[in-house]
C-alpha cells in the first residue's frame, strides 16, 4: 500500500468513525427524549389502601378533550357529626412531573381531615390517564382547566372557594391555569419553576441524566416531538396575572431558591412565603409534617374557609 493509500484509508476511517459516533449520539439523544416524555412511574409511592378513607373514581376531560383519570375526596366531618349537605371549598391537588395522584394522597389526607373537599388525578401522560406525552406543563394546562370545568358540575364545591395546591411543575402549571381562570380563588405552590424551560431542562438533569454534550439535541428532539416551543412559557409571568388572589409559595430545597424567590417577587399581593430549608425537593411535607400541615391550612382557611376541627 502506498502512503497516498494509507492517508486515504486513515481519512475514511476517521469520517466513518465520526459518522457513527454522529449516528450513536442522535439516536441516543433520541432515546433520552422518549424517556423524557414517557417518564416512568414513580417508585415508593403511597397506596389508596395504606388511606382509611373512601375516594371516588372520575374520569373526565381536558379542556383539549384528553381522558383522565381523577380521585375526588370529601371532607371528612367532624367527629361524630353528619357529612355537610352544603357546598364546602375545594382544593384541586396537582403532582410535580413524572408523578401520578398516588403522590399526592398524604395532602390529600390531611386536606380531607381539616374540612376541605380535595380533588386529584394524573395529569396526561402518567398513571390511568390517557398515554400521550407529557409536555412539561404546556398542555397540562389544559389538564387543570378541565379539571376546573368538572368541579363547577359538582353541586357539593362551592364554585366561588375553589384552591390549587401544586408541588414542583404541577404548582408552575396551576399558576398558568389560574391566571387564566378566575375560579381558582386562592393558591399553594411548592418549589415551583419560573419557566417550562427550566423545567424541562432539569426532567433532562435528574430523571434521564442527559450528558451535557447530547443536552441541545435532546431537547431539541423533546420540542419537536411535542410541537410547542415551551421557551416563552413562563409561570413567573402567569404569576403576574393573579389579580389579587392570595398565593402561598413554600421555598424547600436551597437548590430551587433562585426560580421560588423570583417567582415570589414577581407576584403581586396577597402573598406570602414560608422557607423550609433542609427538605429535599417536593418534600417539604415529609420532612416538616406538623409545620406544613399547619402552616397549608390556616392559609386555606383564611382564603377560602373550611370549619375549624375540634
């Protein structure tokens, strides 16, 4: 072989080398974005039957016609009391991404013991809902709206005490929604993201673990496929549009302080904020029980009412 034919074969050996490694990258930058919008079930979840309390099974549908799938709680009565007949305020549960309304059973629990009917179900995408690919929040608004749509048919809700609790996205999603729909009367968000970017950008972080080299393909994969440019989709901007609502933001782990207090100030008033540093993300619940519980209710309870429990 002569040198000219070496340094041709060394140069097509390279190209080839750099086109699978090319073809090796886009195809698992692929794979990443599947993952991404088809998260897998949550591990360690709570069970309905690990709960002493009856929910009721609902299906009903997004505001873009997406089945899902939803459990509604009532309020639990007073001790050796009768079940109101009234209409009593509601409080619409909304889990973080990649969870499913088994998450959110214990807010549920402690929602229902302090007089509040709770509403929860699993966003697209997750659970028994329908199997579509989540978007990180942009249509999972539609989610919410829905939801909303299926509480003013139920005679027992008080239409005009109607709340969103939401942890992670799922409180960036019920901002969006509220500054949207008027019927939501008052709000508890958990470290919520100040955009859909961010929020996807951090699903890519800690659920797919994306190499930062394949990070703009991935997310360029994950745009495409879900057809919406969630860039300029900003809850830190829906907060804005509250129009005086009250709104509760709970500050967890030191690493979403940035997006929490940004969004805190973007709000206007009624509003407040409780940090409770040392709890992991979304589990400001589980590290802090009795200061969450107290702190959520009385909160709820200024803002749209619930009989106090004796």
């Amino acid at each position: 072989m002569t040198k000219a034919q070496s340094r041709w074969l060394m140069v097509i050996t390279a190209l080839g080398t750099l086109v699978v490694a090319v073809i090796v990258s886009i195809l698992v930058a692929y794979v990443a974005a599947d993952a991404a919008l088809r998260p897998d079930p949550p591990k360690n979840t709570p069970y309905l039957d690990q709960f002493p309390f009856p929910v009721e099974e609902v299906e009903f549908q997004a505001r873009d016609k997406t089945e899902l799938a939803g459990w509604f709680l009532a309020a639990a009565p007073p001790q050796g009391e009768q079940p109101s007949t009234a209409p009593l305020p509601t409080v619409l549960l909304m889990h973080g991404y990649g969870g499913t309304r088994d998450v959110m059973l214990p807010y549920a629990d402690f929602l229902s013991k302090a007089g509040f009917h709770v509403f929860f179900f699993d966003a697209r995408g997750v659970g028994h809902s329908a199997k579509v690919e989540v978007t990180f929040g942009e249509r999972e608004k539609q989610d919410v709206l829905g939801a909303l749509d299926y509480l003013s048919k139920r005679p027992e809700v008080d239409q005009s005490r109607i709340a969103i609790m939401g942890v992670e996205l799922g409180g960036s999603v019920g901002i969006m929604a509220a500054a949207e729909d008027p019927r939501v009367a008052s709000l508890v968000v958990e470290a919520p993201y100040a955009s859909l970017e961010l929020a996807l950008q951090d699903a890519l972080d800690r659920v797919v673990s994306v190499p930062t080299f394949l990070r703009p393909a991935t997310t360029y994969f994950v745009k495409r496929r879900i057809a919406e440019d969630i860039t300029d989709r900003a809850p830190i901007e829906a907060v804005a549009k509250l129009n005086g609502r009250p709104l509760f933001i709970i500050e967890d782990s030191e690493a979403r302080t940035d997006q929490t207090r940004a969004i805190f100030n973007a709000a206007g008033q009624p509003k407040s904020l409780w940090v409770a540093h040392g709890a992991a993300l979304g589990d400001g619940l589980k590290e802090f029980p009795i200061e969450y519980v107290a702190k959520v209710v009385e909160f709820l309870r200024s803002n749209v009412g619930a009989t106090p429990r004796r």
